[in-house]
C-alpha cells in the first residue's frame, strides 16, 4: 500500500502540518490510503481519538466505513468485541475511532478528537467545518475530489496546504476493466478533467448553472420521476417539489443503482413512497410501468411529444434548483449534463438519468396546475 502517491503523502506531511489534503479523480486511491494511514497510526500509538465524518452517516456507512471494515476483515484485525455499532465506535488497540456522519448535530457540535478525516471533504458545508476544526487537537485529513464551483471554503486551505493530485494511474489495485471504464469518458472534457485527471475544471458547457444544495421543502405539492435502466444505465427515482411564486424547484435522490427486476423496483417502492403518492415514469417501458400499477401504485408514463427533451429543459431553466444534500447523483448530474450543440439547443446523451426524471415530474406537476400561489 505504501507505494500509492496518497499513503506516502500521508506519510510525510501529518508530521508537519496541521492540515493534509488529497485531492485526485475517481478511484485514485484516496480513500484506502487514508484507512491504511490510520491503521499504521494506530499499531504505534495509543490513546488516540480519531474521528471519521463524511456529509451524510447514509453515504458514510455504504462507503468509507464499509472499506475500512473490509480492510480491517482482510488483515484479521477485525473483531467484533471491539465494535460498538449502536455508538458507532471501534477500538483499534487502544485507539478510539469513532465515524459518524454530519447529519448529526450532536456530535458535530458536541465532540472533541486528537485527529479527524473529512472523507468527500468538498461535501461539507462551512459551517460543519467551522464546529469541527476547532474541536480538533492535532491533525486533519481531507480527501476531496476536485468537482468545486468557482468559489468553495477549502479554496484558503488549498492554498496554504497544497494538496497532492493523484489519479487512477497511482492505483495498481484496478481491474482492466475498471480502467476502461475510467477512460471510456475522455470524450467529456469536464469529466475527464475532474474525475480522470483530478484537476479543478469548470463545465463546458454545462446546462444548469442556477442551482444549489439545500433542503427539500416537504410543505410543497410533490410527485416522483421514475427512469428505467437499460443495460449499464441505472433505475432512479427522484421526487420533485415546486414552488411557482419564487420559481424554485426542489429535489431529492431516492434510487441510482442499476440491475434490478421488476420484483425489485417494487420493493424498493414499497420501502421509499406510499402507494397513493403519484409517480411519473419513463413511458418507453409500458410493462414495468403496468406491473408496479397493478401492484397499487399511482404511476403513469411520462407524456413526450415533439422536441419533449428540448422543451422539458428550456422549462427548467426558469427555474432555480435546490438539490437536497443527500443526493449525491444528482448533484453530479446537474454539474456535468452538457450541451452537445448549444446552438441546436442538444444536450450530450449522458448525466441525465435523473434530470429525465426530473423533467417528467416537473412537467406533470406543471400540467396538473400542483402549485403554490
């Protein structure tokens, strides 16, 4: 592990500095560096209070803690005595981790730690960092990838503490097949800057530029856009709220994972919304849409007529869209959804999986006349 650019940057920076940031593009390492960083921490010292935290304990608990557990399993350091999962602490000899997401106020606001790791630190707001730094005794590890607006809170840490700049290049532990994946996207300019290259990158000609992460105003009329996938595309689901006398549309990810059955929708359905709440779904796939009906759902398909895409978007574009914090796939959809011809108004056939269903939900609820005065 010591030979990923991130563990040894890990290494020599902490000693001498407050503040080590890893910046890189997908699957650079970053994150298994960091764990690794960690469990060397803990086999020489003893005592330590170590904190975990990532915007969400949901993003928290299927990612980097997953990982870290992994790891933990695969060395045979893992043991369940040593893991208080209702606390959410482990007890790695004698040191004290404790992983927690900042959706919780109490420990954001209440904690103190010898060291801390922001893992997707580009995710926390700053007003989370303004109550954890000062809490913290030592140390601080961010890992981030560089998918920033213009203006961001680590910009002044960036500069004080240059960060090392790794790619996927720096992880030997790829299949080929991820890295074909990984290099599949150089046609995206954008993307293959942020996550192929690591590097700060402004969208070219990105769609939506009136947009912000926020919280989803439950107060508001409201409808779930449902996409199907084909092949590698995955099943989403998003619900959309609307408010017409400020113009703003609200969002939230429920579903971005691919492969399920018919079988399996439904039940992720019956787990996220109630029956009677309506959906609107992609009409290309008229059986899906009439096996979940027949299970009680309110769905419907979608209505498409001439230039639907090209119409739904100019709609949208009214509008100013509030992401909710949790829904990370959207967020990088409406980062990276681009022009393929802005003149002939034509947007590049990808990061829209959940933008299509957005324009569904957006377009029902503008047809059923569901808005606040």
């Amino acid at each position: 592990m010591s030979a990923n650019p991130n563990y040894i940057h890990l290494k020599r920076s902490i000693p001498e500095n407050r503040f080590t940031l890893l910046q890189g593009g997908t699957r650079s390492g970053k994150t298994f560096s960091t764990i690794y960083y960690i469990i060397w921490l803990c086999d020489n010292y003893k005592g330590l209070e170590i904190d975990i935290v990532r915007d969400t304990f949901t993003a928290l608990k299927s990612t980097v803690w997953k990982d870290f557990k992994e790891v933990l399993v695969e060395h045979n350091i893992y043991s369940p005595l040593n893991h208080n999962k209702t606390d959410k602490i482990y007890n790695l000899n004698g040191n004290i981790i404790s992983y927690y997401g900042a959706d919780d106020p109490a420990k954001i606001h209440g904690r103190s730690r010898d060291f801390l790791w922001l893992n997707e630190a580009n995710q926390l707001d700053e007003e989370t960092v303004d109550q954890l730094f000062p809490r913290t005794r030592y140390k601080i590890i961010m890992d981030y990838n560089p998918a920033l607006p213009l203006e961001h809170w680590l910009d002044s840490y960036i500069i004080d503490y240059p960060p090392i700049i790794t790619t996927y290049k720096d992880n030997p532990h790829l299949t080929e097949a991820q890295i074909m994946d990984i290099e599949r996207k150089r046609n995206n300019p954008y993307w293959w800057a942020v996550y192929g290259a690591g590097e700060r990158a402004k969208p070219v000609g990105a769609i939506f530029s009136d947009w912000e992460v926020g919280e989803f105003d439950d107060s508001l009329p409201y409808i779930y856009g449902m996409d199907f996938g084909f092949s590698r595309d995955p099943d989403t689901i998003l619900k959309v709220a609307i408010d017409k006398k400020r113009m703003i549309l609200y969002c939230k990810e429920y579903l971005y994972s691919n492969g399920h059955s018919t079988n399996e929708l439904i039940e992720i359905l019956e787990r996220t919304i109630d029956r009677k709440d309506m959906i609107v779904a992609d009409s290309a796939d008229p059986r899906t849409i009439e096996d979940i009906r027949q299970k009680g759902f309110n769905i419907a398909p979608a209505k498409k007529g001439a230039d639907s895409i090209r119409n739904g978007i100019k709609n949208l574009l009214n509008y100013t869209i509030i992401a909710d914090k949790d829904s990370e796939n959207l967020i990088k959809e409406l980062t990276n959804y681009c022009w393929h011809s802005k003149r002939a108004e034509i947007p590049v056939d990808d990061w829209n999986h959940l933008i299509d269903p957005l324009r569904y939900a957006f377009e029902e609820l503008d047809y059923a006349g569901m808005f606040f005065a």
